[in-house]
C-alpha cells in the first residue's frame, strides 16, 4: 500500500512544473509559482480574455474606434449609411417647416392679413399646387391657369367676373349648405378685400357648419371678435366672424349643419350683428356663391 502511494506521489511531481520568476537587479527577490499544466493554460486563457473583452469595450463604447483604421470600402458604406439617413432628416424636417408655413400663411390671410403673393408660405405653397397640377397636366394634356395666375386673376378683377371672362362653369365637389338664416347685405368682392360674404341675423341666431370638416381654429381675435374656422375635405376651408359665442373647439369634428357658433356683432371690424363667412380653396379665396346650394343674393 505504501509503495503505491509514493508511486501516485512521484506520478503526480511529473506533472507539476515549476515558474521562476528572477528580477535583474536582485536574484534574492525570485519568485517561484508551481502547479499542473492545466493550470497555467488556464491562467493563460483567462488573461488573454481579460485583454479581448476590455479592448472590444473601448472600441464600442469609447471614441476609441474613430482612430482604427477602417479599409475603404467599409469607411464608404459608413458614411453613405450617415448622409442617407441625414438627408432623410432633413427632408423631413423641411416638410414639416413647408406645411408649418404654409398653414400660418392660410391662418393669416383667413384673419384678413393682406398677405402678398411674394410671402414666402403663399409661394411655397403656390409652387406646390403648380408641380402637383403639372403632373395631372402631364397625364391629361390639358392645359390649366397655375394656382399663382388664378390668384392674381381673382385678386385684379373678383372672381365672378374672372370666371365669366373664362366661360368656366361654377366648381363642383364641394356642396355647401347655408351656414345661417337671414339674408345676404355683402357679397364676394376680393378687390375690395372682402374676401366672403355677410349675412345679416339676429343676435343669437344659430349659426351652422357649411360641411363636414375639423375645427382648426376657435378663438377669439381683435378685428373680427370670435372666430372659427374649419378644415374640410379637397382642400376646402370655411371661416365663421363676428359670433356672439363659439360652441366646438379646436380638433373637434363637426358634421355639415351642426351649430358652432351664435350669431353675433364681436370684433372691431363690424357694422351690425351679421356672420361673416368664407370659402377657401387651397389658400385661396372664393366666391360661396358658387358653392352654397341655398345662397340667394
């Protein structure tokens, strides 16, 4: 039994080895590590992953991977990747300024502001209406007046005697209904800067929404005391002035004939209780004659 031992004892020295470690300037200070093979593959493999998962999170977590050399073809791919996706937003953020313009601009000239047609959301609106007509154009071969040219034509002359001097035929798609009861003391005169027409009332009469649509915007302003104005389909907006009280708020749908408002004399820029109404057609004021079935001047 003991010989056995001691031969399991001389067996396992054979496969120990032995580390010294001896410093150049002091042979005294040696160090000497022992152990099994496995041991020291171990010890090797645990340092070296050590050194591979502290160098890849310097690299993805650190600056440090701007000053790696990249090859060329994947430096190229790397910014082509970059410049789409800044490109992209840009573009988009370009989309939200036009439409964010182009909404202020149609807000202003609803309110009466005598925007010219140099502003810049009228003529980038403009100029949007003209490619998108250009391309139905295309299609059609038909030549058509620009949205620009149209407003210059109403704005000189009216609409009504615009459109009598083109032999055109009043516009369809948009089948308003009276937006309140009484009768008509102003019509459509854009030379004039009235861009709508006044319906005399009484004070607290009813006033209606001319067509389905979304409310955009019911306040109060200076001019025209309290406003609404509605946002319908194909581009359609109407505009409602001088209500005694406003009954929808803003982003409230509203079904054609629904009350919004009461009639009302609010604003500075009034001559006795009347609604003034208004139709625009893709930022552009026309005349509600030819849109409001039941409208008798």
């Amino acid at each position: 039994m003991a010989l056995t031992v001691e031969k399991l004892h001389h067996a396992s020295k054979k496969n120990r080895y032995s580390i010294v470690l001896v410093p150049n300037e002091d042979a005294s200070k040696a160090r000497t590590y022992r152990g099994a093979l496995w041991q020291f593959v171990l010890g090797v493999l645990a340092v070296a992953t050590v050194i591979a998962v502290s160098t890849l999170a310097l690299v993805v977590y650190t600056p440090l991977s701007l000053y790696i050399p990249i090859t060329s073809p994947e430096l190229e791919n790397k910014y082509n990747r970059e410049l789409v996706e800044l490109n992209t937003r840009m573009a988009r953020m370009m989309e939200e300024l036009v439409d964010l313009r182009t909404y202020n601009a149609k807000l202003r000239r609803a309110f009466g502001e005598n925007i010219g047609l140099t502003d810049s959301g009228v003529v980038r609106l403009r100029t949007l209406e003209k490619q998108e007509r250009q391309r139905g154009e295309i299609q059609r071969a038909v030549p058509k007046r620009t949205a620009l040219e149209q407003a210059a034509i109403a704005s000189s002359y009216g609409e009504e005697a615009w459109r009598a001097a083109q032999h055109m035929s009043p516009p369809v798609g948009f089948p308003a209904m009276m937006p309140a009861e009484g009768y008509v003391t102003r019509q459509f005169q854009p030379e004039q800067n009235h861009t709508g027409i006044d319906i005399a009332g009484k004070i607290g009469a009813s006033v209606v929404a001319a067509a389905d649509g979304r409310v955009v915007f019911s306040g109060w302003t200076q001019d025209y005391g309290y406003v609404m104005i509605i946002s319908h389909a194909n581009g359609f907006t109407t505009a409602y002035k001088h209500n005694q009280l406003l009954t929808k708020g803003v982003n409230m749908f509203v079904k054609r004939g629904e009350m919004i408002a009461a009639l009302g004399n609010t604003g500075v820029i009034t001559s006795g209780p009347h609604l003034h109404f208004e139709i625009w057609k893709d930022g552009v004021p026309v005349n509600p004659a030819l849109y409001v079935l039941n409208l008798s001047l």
